[in-house]
C-alpha cells in the first residue's frame, strides 16, 4: 500500500491509495479537483474514491474525478443522500476491498451523523476524516458529545501501531490546546519539537499513531487523573471531562 499525501484548500489532507499488486488507485476524501488530479495523473487512473463524511471540503472533488475517471464513489449508508455520485454503499463494520486492500468500516458520529473511518486491519492504517485528528478532534456539528466520544474510543481500541491518516493539518492549534491543560506532559513535549520541525520545514505532521495519540491527545485522555485535576473536574465521569473539552477548544 503506496500512500500519498494531497495537501488541499488551505489545510484539508486528501489521499492517495495506490495498490501495487492489482494496480488499483483510490483516493480518500478528494477536497478539490485540481490539487488531486495533479497527482493521480502519474497513474493515469482512479479506481475509486472513498468519502469520510459529506462535508464540501471532503467531497468536492467527486463528480468532476468520476467523470474524468469513470471512478467508483464509495460512502456510508446513513450519507447516501447527501455524498455527490455514490454507487457503493458501506454499512457498518463492513469489510469491503479496493484492489486486494481490505478495510473496515468504523461508524464514527459526533462531527456529523453519517461519518465513518476506514481500517486497513493487514496495513495497519486508517482515515479518520474529521474525528480524529493529531492532538484533537472534530467539531460537533450534528451528533453528540456522547457520540463523538464513543467514536473516539473506536479508534482509540485500534492496534496501538496503526497509523492515523486524519482530514485536516489543525496540529499546531491541538497542540496548543493540549499544552495549555497538560503542560508536564513529557510525551507533549518530545512531540512538540518534532511537529515545529516538520511545520517549519513546510512538511505535513501526519501520521501519527494511535499509541502516540493515546499518550499526548488530551481528548483521548479524559480519564486521566491529571488531566481532571488541570480542568477541576476530579469527580467528574470521562463524559463530562470530555465535554468541558470540547467546550473549551471550540472558544480557544
Ligand atoms: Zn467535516
Ligand atoms: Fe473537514
């Protein structure tokens, strides 16, 4: 599995997935037409296009790169309304393959009520789309906190190695975040040096890890004493931690 980054508008990640053994080339969430083309064209085809949600950002680029491609949209159930072009339509937990490459569906609400991730269990990678990204999450649009919560535990109870894919580049802000409730975090700090290297050097900071995430994403660490102790909220339950978090990223 031959995976590209495809940097989008002013901080969308799309990607490429290129299978070598069947010659198959996807591409996760194309954001616009033109940034991702430039990339597919040095294979010349696009198999399929897999959407995480149906936000614009996520989905522009669909009907221009099915008619060019003649491609395959792949979406999510709850979503077939609303995602431009779908013909496959995924359930929940569902295994389905582009190429020889199986993934997973991961039902995952909370941002919006028909996001899924894709797991590739063999390569040990998945998208999150926008519920998980590096040191944070997603805004809730049109789930709950509830939810968004249990989605993040999904992904959370992933192989510790798999690696993150996420929607957009918000790491510098999440890391911030992170800093300002977890400032003794060592494992912040280590990471905090290596994203400022990469930023500088106009690189991408994903992926990440789910064991990186576990260790330094505040919004995966509601259940930790500390992190309780820096909010004043030490008798409260992981769902109220995570709440008041949310809270405070979206007004920060
Ligand atoms: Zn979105
Ligand atoms: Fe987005």
């Amino acid at each position: 599995m031959i995976i590209e980054i495809i940097p989008c508008l002013n901080d969308n990640y799309s990607y490429l997935i290129f299978d070598k053994e069947t010659n198959t080339v996807s591409i996760i969430d194309p954001s616009e037409f033109n940034n991702c083309d430039r990339i597919i064209k040095k294979y010349n085809k696009l198999d399929y296009i897999l959407n995480t949600h149906h936000h614009a950002d996520h989905v522009d680029g669909n009907l221009k790169l099915k008619e060019k491609y003649n491609s395959k949209i792949i979406g999510f159930d709850l979503d077939k309304d609303r995602i431009p072009g779908i013909d496959i339509i995924l359930k929940e937990n569902q295994t389905e393959k582009i190429g020889n490459l199986e993934f997973k569906v991961i039902f995952t609400p909370g941002h919006t009520k028909g996001h899924i991730a894709f797991f590739f269990p063999k390569e040990k990678v998945v998208f999150t789309g926008d519920t998980l990204f590096s040191l944070g999450c997603g805004r809730i649009f049109e789930g709950t906190k509830k939810e968004m919560y249990k989605s993040l535990n999904k992904i959370k109870n992933l192989p510790s190695e798999t690696k993150i894919y996420c929607g957009h580049e918000y790491t510098k802000s999440n890391l911030d975040f992170c800093l300002k409730y977890d400032s003794k975090n060592f494992f912040l700090k280590e990471k905090m040096l290596k994203i400022k290297t990469k930023l500088k050097d106009s690189q991408p900071t994903v992926p990440t890890t789910i064991r990186e995430e576990i260790k330094t994403n505040i919004f995966l660490r509601c259940d930790d004493p500390i992190i309780k102790r820096s909010l004043n909220l030490n008798n409260s339950s992981e769902d109220e931690v995570f709440s008041k978090l949310r809270d405070l990223k979206d007004n920060f």
